[in-house]
C-alpha cells in the first residue's frame, strides 16, 4: 500500500508532528506499507528522514504537470525515490487548516478539490484527517468545499464549529465525523541537551499571530508575552521560549527576549518528537501554536491559550479548561497566572485537563479505526 500525505512539512513542527503521527501508527498496524508526499520545502531533507517517497507533482503556471513523470520509465523513478500519481493507493489530507474563507480559493482547489474526481476514477481513498475548516461564506470556496466533501471517502472535523461548517454544506452526507487531533496518541521524547530544572514554564509564540488579526491585537501581542515572563520571573517561577516554527518564530522569540532585562534561554528543537517531550516535563505552558497546546493538554500540562481562529477555543472546550483561552491583553495575561500560580486552583485545572485527555484519546483511536476499515477496501 501507497499513501500520499499531503499538508505537511518539518518547517512547521505542528505540521511535522502530524507527520509523524500518521507514520507511527500506519507502520504499527500495516507490515507492507510506504508513503509519499509531495516536494514541500526543505525537500530532500524530509522525504529521506522519514523514508518517504517524493510524488513527482509540480505546477507550471498554475497547470499541475506532474503527470508527466510517468514518461519516465518506473524503474529509473524508484531508484531515485520518485512515484507518481498512479501509483499512489490512497490520499491523506492532514493540513491542519486549509479549507475556508481565510485562504485562497485557488489555493484550496489545488489542494484536493482539482484532482478528487480523477482520484476516485482510478480507485484511490481519500481521507481527510482531523483538521479545522470554514467558515465558507464565499460561494467559491463552498462550492469548492462542496465538491471535496461529495468525492471524499472520510471527513474529520477536529472541533464542533468545523463540523457544523461542514455538515451545512452537506446536511445528508454519511462521510463527515468529529474526531480529535490524532497527534494526541504519539508519544514524546525529552533530549539530553534540555535542562528541566531551569525550563519550567513554556512560552511558545506563533507570528501568525501578527498577521492573522486585526491591528488592536496584533500591536499587543509581544507586550503580553514580555507581561506574561515577567511575571513569571518575578514570582520566582523559571520561563523560558520554545520555538514551535524555525523561521518567523525564532525571529519573534528575539524580539520577546530583547524586551525583558534578564536573560530568557529559548529553546529550538529540531524533532518535534522532543518538542513534546519538552512539554511534557513543564508545569504550565502559554501558546498560541494549537499543536504546543495540543501536546500539553495530552500530557495533563495546565496552559493559556492566545489564538486567531475558533480552533484554539475548541480545543480548550474539548479538554474542559476553556477559561485558559485569554484575550490579547496584558491584564488578562497577569490575572489567569495569579489564578493558576494558586496551588489549590492549578490541581484542579490539572485534574480536569486529565480526564478529558483519556476521553481524547479514546476519540482518537476510535478515528483510527474508522480509517482502517476504509483501507481495508482496496485491493492492495
């Protein structure tokens, strides 16, 4: 069996750690199975770390092209680690979010919705893993969303106001289902290099945050991580900046650093399977990359959530702590710390955070399954 991931990447650790997921489980329950993905920057670099195949699939002005590999003779193709389309079993969608009105139509046609149709004629599964999506205002975008969700063998909402989004644009489909992050099930790993006495509390900034809000927000956001550290630092707690992208990011987590008078160590891993790990030894962590608050709220990790779309709302709710999710403002960044810096009050978060985590899990498992099943189909 052959299956092309698409979405993924190792510039974005969240995007990477999805990757990984994908591969653990897959390769746990399936003894003659490889994979595939698309050239996605740093190219080479992931596609022989993880072992995958590289789909010969690019575009030319807008044309995919692709398709022309196939003039090139099989055997001189796999020597050198190069599949195409055809030969591809089945599609796994795990964008994370790349489907509603804040992207691009064009962008969200060439995702799926241009070859979905042409997939489905040469018997592939196509799966849709765990994702946020909508809102589809723009007919465009419906329209094209219409056409995934119609060709699509499985759909999975990652949170209610996705599903909702979806499940309006096809009330009688039986494809769509609710399931959680699936990077939930995948353990972490702590590397040697990483001092758990002196990184206590893990501040993970996203520069989508400048970007993706409005201009009152945005202006804000480094003022409330400098508030936030400070405030760490002053009750004799010990924070510390993970970098949870390598580029823009890092870049953001020096500005933050440059602000406060004392030296902040920030911490840049290179597998996100150590990212986790990271988190996982932390007492609490403040985000906005939904995968570091995914990692921390699988691992019974308290944290404060800033986000720019309604996926980081639905997290929170779905692991019951949905007062962690503060606005962009320096005096609700100092209150929730006074509020989890109580004893009494972080044990009960923490309980809470747990209990949900198991449900979770469960729900991330049964998700799997239903994907099994759906393979299960092929004659491969």
């Amino acid at each position: 069996m052959l299956i092309d991931i698409l979405g993924v990447g190792t510039r974005n650790k969240g995007a990477e750690l999805m990757l990984a997921a994908i591969l653990s489980h897959m390769k746990s329950h399936y003894s003659k199975i490889s994979f595939a993905s698309e050239p996605m920057p740093p190219f080479f670099e992931m596609h022989c770390q993880y072992d995958l195949y590289q789909k010969i699939w690019f575009y030319v002005r807008g044309m995919q092209v692709g398709r022309l590999g196939r003039l090139i003779p099989k055997q001189i193709r796999h020597r050198f680690g190069l599949i195409t389309e055809e030969e591809i079993n089945a599609v796994f969608d795990a964008s994370g979010f790349a489907y509603g009105d804040q992207w691009p139509n064009k962008k969200m046609q060439q995702r799926i919705a241009n070859h979905i149709t042409r997939w489905k004629k040469q018997g592939k599964k196509v799966i849709l893993l765990p994702q946020a999506f909508g809102p589809f205002e723009k007919i465009e975008n419906a329209n094209t969303m219409k056409k995934v969700l119609n060709n699509a063998d499985l759909v999975f909402a990652r949170d209610n106001i996705s599903f909702n989004y979806l499940t309006q644009l096809a009330p009688n489909s039986s494809n769509i289902f609710r399931a959680p992050d699936f990077t939930n099930l995948l353990k972490g790993t702590i590397p040697e290099y990483h001092d758990q006495n002196e990184c206590r509390i893990a501040f993970i900034p996203n520069s989508k945050m400048l970007k993706m809000t409005k201009d009152n927000i945005s202006n804000q956001y480094i003022d409330i991580f400098v508030s936030g550290i400070n405030q760490c630092l002053a009750t004799g707690k010990k924070p510390f900046i993970l970098v949870h992208e390598s580029h823009e990011d890092n870049s953001l987590a020096k500005k933050i650093t440059g602000l406060i008078n004392v030296p902040i160590q920030i911490v840049k891993p290179i597998s996100p399977l150590d990212i986790k790990g990271i988190i996982g030894t932390c007492d609490l962590v403040v985000s906005s990359r939904f995968h570091g608050l995914v990692s921390a709220l699988s691992q019974g990790v308290p944290v404060i959530a800033t986000g720019w779309s309604h996926k980081y709302k639905e997290l929170l709710a779905d692991y019951s702590c949905s007062e962690l999710i503060i606005p962009v403002e320096k005096e609700a960044m100092i209150s929730i710390l006074t509020n989890l810096f109580d004893k009494k009050y972080y044990a009960s978060v923490k309980q809470k955070i747990e209990a949900a985590s198991d449900i979770q899990k469960e729900a991330a498992r049964n998700m799997w399954e239903k994907v099994e099943n759906c393979l299960s189909e092929l004659d491969c």
